[in-house]
C-alpha cells in the first residue's frame, strides 16, 4: 500500500501559524475582558499572550516545539508600525500652534518625569548612564495602549484628544533623549567626542526625511486610487510596510518614522482625503496582535526583575505626569479636573518602551542588561494599571460612549 | 390646582435679540464632536458679550445677542461673539459651524447634555431627543404685551416660508442629500408640540389654553411648545423660531433685521388677522422646505400664487420705508441680493458638495465659512453663479 501521499509524521505548519493560533485565542479572551470583567480587551489580549507564551515555553522545554519567536517578533514589530502611523495621523499636531501652552505641559510632564526618574534611579545605586536612560524611556506613554483604549471607549473630547497628543510628543522626546544618551555612551567609552552629534542627526534627520518621503507617497496613491475604504487600508499598510522596513535597512527609528509619516500625512494632506479616510479597522486587527504578541514574547527572567526599582519608578512617574498636566491645565485652557484626568491617561506604558530597549541592547548590550530589567517590570505593572486608570479618566471625563 | 398667571413681560416695540445653535466639529473628519462643556467653560472665563449655553447634546451650543434695537450693533455683536468663540475653539482644537443639519452624524452617537431638563426630555422622546440634534436661529421681538405678541404672531405666519427659504441650510441629513433645502424641519414636525400655534389672538385667551393644556398633564412650561412662533412672556417678546442656523453670523444679522422690518410695517398699518391663513399654512411650508426660494405658495385668503422669491422682493419693497428709518436698509440690500444672485445656504452647500464629492469636505469648508476666512478664490467663484431667475 503506498501511503506516500500522506503527510510526514508529525506534520509541518511553517512557523507564523503560531500568529495566527495566537490571534484565535486573544479574540476570545478580548470578548471575556470585556463582557465579563468590564475592562479593556487588550487586557485580554495581554493575558492570551501571556498563556500562550507560558505554554509555549513549556513545551520548549519538554523540547516538544520550539516557539518561532522570530516570527512572532517580526509580526509584533510591523503591528506596532501600523499602530504608530495610526497615532501620528490622528493626533493634531497643529493644535500646539494654535494652543503653544500645550507644548509647554508637554515638555514639563516630560521632563519632570525624566527628573523624577532619574533622581529615584540613582538613590537606588544605579548609574548615572543606565538611570538617564531608564528615565528617557519612562517619559514615554504607550501609543498601543492609549490608541486602544480611546478606539474602543469612542472617547471623544479634550482629556482624549490631549492624552492622544501629550503621548505622540512624549514618544518623540524619549526616541531621541535615548538616542542621545546612546551616543553619549560611546563617547564615554571611547573618549572621542566627534560621533556624539553625528549619530542622533542620522537618526532624526534621516528618520524624518523617510516619513516626509512616505506621507507623500502615501498622498499621491490615495488622491489616485479615490474612496474606496479597502484600497486606502491596502496603500496604508503598504506604505507602513515600506517606511518600516526602510526604517530598520537604514539604521534609523522606525518608531520616529511612522510616528512622523502619520503626522506628516495629516499636514500635507491639503485636499482632506484624510477626513474620509478610517484606518480603525486596520489599526484594531495590529493593536489586537501586538497585545497578545508582546505578552507571548515577553521574557520570563523579567518575572524576577527589579521589583523594588519598578515600583519606585511608577510612583514617581504618576506624580510627576498627573501632577505637570493638572498644575498646567488652567494655561491650556481646560479645568484643572480634567487635566488631572488628562496626566492619569499618560500613565501606560507597554511594549513599545520594551522595543526601544531593544534598540539599547543590539548598540551596548551592557547598558541593555541593565536598564532592561526595571523597564520590564515596570511595563508590566504600567500596562495593566496604566490601561485601567486611562479607562477611569475617559468615564470620570464623560467622554467615552455610554456603555449598552 | 389653580390656574396660574403667565404674565408677560413687557417690552419695549421693536427690539430684538438673536439666538443660534451651533456645531462642534472634530477638525479631522468633520464629525460632530463632543466639548460644549470646556468651550463654555473656556469662553465663560472672560467677558462673553452676549451670553453662551449648552443645548441639549455636548456637540451643540446656543449663543444668544443681548437685546438689541438696530442692525448694525446687532451684527457688531455676533460678530464679536463668532470671534471669542472661534478663539476658544482653536485652543481646545475644536471647529465651529452653522448649518441647520449636520449632513452625516449620527444621531445614535450623541451623548445628551447632562442637565436635568434634558436628561428629562430624552427620557421622555427617546431617539428623537438625539435625532434633534438639529441647529435654528431664533429670532425675538418685543412686544408691549402678550395680545400684541399674539397679534403680531399670527401675521407673521404668512411670512414663515420666507423665513423658511432664506435661511435654509440643512439639505444633507444623516449622510444623504434629502432633496429639501431645509431638512431640519421635518425633525421637528416628529414633535407632538409642533407646527403653528392655535389661533388666539389676545392673552387672556391663550392663558386660558396653556392653563388647559398644564392641569392635563400635556405641558409643563412654555418650553415645550415647539411652534413656528411662539410667544416668550418672560422675555416679552414673540419668537420665530423656523431659521436654520445660516452658516455665517452676517446671515443671521440680515435674518433678524429682516424680521424687525417686516414687524415694523405690520405693527404700522394693523389690518384684522384672519384665520384662514392658516388654510395654506402647511402647504406653504412644505414648499419652502422643500424647493427653497423656488416653492410656489399659495395665498390663503387671495388665493394667489407666486414662488417665494417673488413674495420675498414684494415683502422687500414694502419694508424698505421702515427699514430706513430702522437703519437696515443694508440687510434688506443683503437679503435682495440673495435672492438675486446668491441663493441660500442650502444652494452654497449642494454646490460645494458637487465641487468636492465629500460631506466632511463640506463640513470644514462651512465652519471656514463660519470664521470668515473662507479663502477668497472659492468666494469668487460662488458669485460667478448663475442667478436665479427673477421676475
């Protein structure tokens, strides 16, 4: 009997199945978040990530299968770009020249934060290197998980707008503060001071001109292709793909590209193809993959982190940020409530923190080590209670969407 | 339960005030937004001339003039209140427009204003409390007493497609053009309380009717008549309430002058009112909503007919004596050359869209209308447009 057309034993699934597996699962565990526990899906994203993950490490080491980790690593990186571009577009970047109090509370909860940080870093024995850097980092709100909540809330109004603003800008501020420092330590290092301003103008320059370039191809192929709904998602995701991995060919930042391509968009877009235009559908299937998949790929030697640290950490940047927004609110325009409101909705942090890490350790996997195990842990305490105070502020705000 | 008093306030002939009802637009997709709440509170924190309100939804607001005698400082002070307002709105990022009908919210998105009178009306109407997210201009006159108001509300009426067909300015509704010029009506109509008012013509009388209609349990207070026109005792003056918001502050100006004028020349020359203007009422209306200045009416004592831009100019004419002495001429200058060239509202806006193939498109270009900085290119070729035919 010839039973070749059988297939080999056991079968062979090629590797991004695992995605896909994994997406079935953070669907579901989304819907029970938010039926049964009334909280943000992407908590249930997180928690299917993490299961999967946990399990996958299991069978790991009954060395069963091993997780592609490669491949859940890339498809969480390209979720992210999809998400960035979606926060750039959105935000209104104009609004700080009509309203320049804005970028003042921008830049004092940013620096403040950076401060706080710091200083609480060096009181626990850390460096003067690794604490700037965890602090540049910590400045940073989660685009992911703000994006998320205020998509799925309906949030509309000043404490959504200006949560949405506030962290596009601080996302920008810790890109580059982290560069800086990166460069600073090479000067350290190696005593020459001539690269410490050479390598921060590629980035952001060279970043920069790629959105510019991409926002314009963007433009021009949805002015041509007109107002059908699915061909702009298709252009979107094309030029996302391309300004990403652009991004990561040249060595620049991948989140200051996308985050500028999205903002760039928005300004060249004279003709207002943009006001027809909504990414949400695009935007919710990459938010609901990189939930789960930075849950999966978490690290689990981060379960023994620096606890104490993180803890520090979180205290510290929930004072700084609601304390510079609220104190501020009067200058901008709105009650000081609803700027206190506004600091609690920058307080996530998520994955994306994680990713510039990551940039840290590929150029000085020293200075990696060590700042890698506060930001872990403090991402996993600020993902779940930055996502849950932000849902807090849009009810207490009135600007979500009554709930059925 | 004894019948109490609706006294009215008197005041004094002639004077008049302005209210409008507002957009709030999300600069990006041109939907309504929510934010009436901050802007009031940010506008409230200095000198408002005139006095600004929620309305029943967090994307609407209701500014409303301080009481006013002639034309000119009228138009001085809503224009004065565009500028704070606008102002206001650019820090909280937000836009302002008029137009009677926003062409593609929907209405299921609302969010009512919280304050118990609304929280009571959407209770009580349901989805039609959220569907009336529509935008009038409402238009006060004084009157030395409530039989005057009475008087005078009852010879306004044949005036009402006029009204109707200058201001027009809702044709889009719920994301498609509804063929009417004004849409915005055909909301209200919804409202048990709507339409014209019973045919009362002294106070006494319609005391007695709103004291009925109270201990039936119908009504409450004055606010929940919906009429055309409606007397307002507690301001002392008679309300035309059947205006879309236009969509910019110089049309609300010419609107109300145009009611002070035409008010003028029938407190001037009393003729006896009559009931049967009432016959073609909602026949008259039905065409100016639905056709604009291009409905044809039908005279209901007369039995004449005539489109609404013939009866406009005639009404022009006849006022212009008054209007001189009134000192708005301007408006009626205005007002002519609408009809002569421009069109209403409406008719800006088909044209806008069909330039533009976009209802967001359309929404940002009538809140840069609603600023006054429309750029000028688009304005010229909005007045190289064919006029419409006159007599």
């Amino acid at each position: 009997m010839d039973l070749s057309f059988l297939p080999d034993w056991p079968p062979v699934w090629p590797a991004a199945v695992a995605v896909a597996v994994l997406a079935l699962f953070a669907a579901a565990a989304g819907e029970a978040a938010a039926r049964w526990l009334r909280v943000p899906r992407l908590l249930g994203y997180l928690a299917a990530g993490a299961v999967f993950g946990t399990a996958g490490y299991l069978l790991e080491l009954l060395q069963v299968e091993p997780l592609p980790t490669r491949t859940l690593q890339f498809s969480m990186d390209f979720a992210a770009a999809v998400i960035l571009f979606d926060l750039g577009q959105r935000v209104s970047f104009g609004w700080i020249r009509r309203n320049p109090a804005l970028l003042g509370a921008s830049v004092l909860e940013s620096a403040l934060s950076f401060a706080g940080v710091f200083a609480v870093m060096r009181m626990l024995d850390f460096a003067p290197l690794p604490s700037a850097l965890i602090a540049a980092i910590s400045m940073s709100t989660s685009p992911a998980v703000v994006l998320a909540v205020t998509r799925e809330m309906r949030a509309q109004g000043q404490v959504t707008e200006r949560t949405l603003l506030l962290t596009a800008l601080n996302s920008i501020y810790a890109v580059v503060l982290s560069t800086l420092l990166l460069a600073w330590a090479r000067v350290e290092t190696r005593g020459v001071l001539d690269d410490f301003l050479l390598h921060p103008a590629w980035l952001i320059a060279g970043s920069l001109g790629l959105a510019a370039l991409g926002a314009r191809v963007f433009l021009l192929v949805v002015g041509f292709v007109g107002r059908d709904r699915s061909v702009q998602i298709l252009v979107m995701l094309a030029v996302v793909w391309i300004v990403f991995a652009s991004a990561v060919a040249l060595r620049l930042s991948p989140l200051l590209a996308l985050l500028a391509c999205g903002g760039f968009v928005r300004t060249f877009d004279r003709e207002r193809l943009l006001a027809t235009t909504d990414f949400g559908l695009a935007s919710g299937v990459a938010l609901t993959l990189f939930f789960a998949l930075s849950a999966a790929v978490v690290d689990g030697s981060a379960l023994f982190g620096a606890w104490m640290a993180a803890l520090a950490l979180t205290l510290v940047r929930v004072a700084c940020k609601v304390g510079a927004v609220g104190v501020l609110a009067p200058l901008t325009g709105i009650s000081l409530r609803k700027g206190l409101l506004t600091g609690l909705g920058l307080l996530p942090m998520s994955a994306t923190a994680i990713m510039l890490t990551q940039q840290v350790s590929q150029l000085n996997p020293q200075l990696g080590a060590q700042t890698s195990s506060v930001l872990l842990a403090s991402v996993l305490i600020l993902q779940v209670v930055g996502t849950l105070t932000l849902m807090l502020a849009l009810r207490a705000s009135g600007e979500a969407r009554a709930e059925r | 339960m004894t019948d109490a008093t609706l006294d009215f306030r008197a005041s004094a002939p002639l004077t008049m005030g302005v209210e409008l009802e507002l957009q709030l637009i999300d600069r990006r997709t041109g939907d309504l937004t929510r934010g009436a709440s901050d802007l009031i509170a940010l506008v409230s924190k200095k000198p408002f001339p005139g006095e600004v309100k929620p309305e029943i939804t967090e994307s609407m607001l209701e500014i409303s003039t301080s009481v006013q005698s002639a034309y000119d400082p009228l138009r001085a002070e809503l224009l004065a209140m565009r500028d704070k307002l606008v102002a206001g709105a650019d820090r909280l990022d937000l836009e302002v427009a008029g137009g009677g009908s926003h062409p593609f919210q929907r209405w299921q998105d609302r969010q009512i204003y919280d304050r118990p009178r609304f929280r009571h009306v959407a209770g009580l109407y349901g989805y039609l409390a959220k569907q009336f997210t529509v935008f009038g201009q409402h238009v006060h006159v004084g009157c030395e007493n409530g039989t005057q108001a009475m008087c005078l509300l009852h010879r306004l009426a044949p005036y009402v497609p006029q009204f109707i067909a200058l201001a027009a300015s809702s044709p889009y509704f719920q994301g498609v053009d509804t063929s009417y010029d004004c849409a915005r009506l055909n909301s209200i109509n919804a409202f048990p309380l709507s339409g014209r008012a019973p045919f009362l013509t002294d106070w006494a009388a319609f005391e007695r009717f709103f004291n009925k209609l109270k201990s039936l349990g119908v009504v409450e207070s004055m606010k929940d008549f919906y009429w055309d026109i409606r007397p307002k005792p507690e301001y002392g003056t008679v309300e035309v309430r059947v205006f879309d918001t236009p969509l910019t502050v110089d049309r609300a100006a010419v609107l109300a002058a145009y009611v002070q004028a035409i008010c003028r020349m029938l407190l001037r020359q009393p003729t006896p009112v009559a009931e049967d203007i009432y016959l073609t009422y909602n026949y008259n209306r039905f065409q100016a909503c639905r056709f604009g200045l291009e409905g044809q009416l039908i005279d209901g004592i007369t039995g004449e007919t005539g489109p609404v831009h013939q009866q406009v100019l005639r009404t022009i004419d006849a006022c212009r004596p008054g209007a001189s002495e009134l000192g708005s001429t301007a408006a009626l200058d205005e007002i002519e050359r609408w009809v002569r060239s421009e069109g209403n509202d409406a008719r800006w806006q088909r044209e806008t869209f069909q330039r533009r193939h976009s209802l967001a498109e359309l929404v940002l270009k009538s809140a840069d209308r609603w600023r006054g900085t429309a750029d000028s290119a688009a304005d010229a070729s909005d007045t190289s447009r064919e006029p419409l035919e006159t007599p």
